[in-house]
C-alpha cells in the first residue's frame, strides 16, 4: 500500500455498483520486521518478515496499491505436509518480498 503497510487481500469490490470505483477489503499485518540486517538492510528493498495479521477488516481504494507480494511461510516444521492457510495461521510469521515485475512507480 503507499502508506506502506502490507495486507492479504480478501476481496475487490465496485462500489457503488457502476461507479468504475474499485475497493479491496483486506486484513493488515501489524507487525514488519528486517529479514536481516547485514550486508543490507531487507526493507529498503521490500522485504520483511511479516507477522500479527490484524482480525479486523479494512477497505482501501485500489488506487493505493503499489504492487503485489509473494508471501512464504517462515520456519515451518519439517512434519508438515501442506502450507498453511495466510487468513487462519495467527501465530504464523510470513517471508513477503514484493514481485517485482507488479510495482507500479
């Protein structure tokens, strides 16, 4: 987002209806944290671990998009046998770096 929050998007919408107007409804982690530190810093490239995905709900114009994010779960458990679910795993931390072919400048 251009305030520089990252979110899961879980819905685009018009509203109102025939407006051209488009909305997304998403969850916002609270928590972003550097992958490392050394030999850069990864926020200034985008790149964090991302934790505390807020329970609550916000709409935002699309228009504050800036690009789209690729979301990796971080330190799984070697006895797991599928990913788990962004929107359902409260105390899971995210690997997200945007894709960079989707920034918009």
């Amino acid at each position: 987002m251009k305030s520089g929050a990252i979110v899961v998007c879980t819905d685009i919408h018009e509203s109102p209806k025939g407006s051209r107007h488009f909305w997304i409804t998403c969850r916002k982690f609270g928590k972003l944290e550097n992958v490392f530190t050394q030999p850069f810093v990864t926020s200034k490239f985008g790149m964090y671990f991302a934790s505390q995905l807020s329970e609550l709900f916000n709409e935002f114009s699309v228009n504050n998009i800036v690009g789209k994010m690729f979301a990796m779960p971080h330190n799984l458990d070697a006895s797991c046998t599928e990913l788990p679910d962004i929107l359902k795993a409260s105390a899971q931390k995210w690997f997200v770096t945007p894709i960079r072919h989707s920034l918009l400048s």
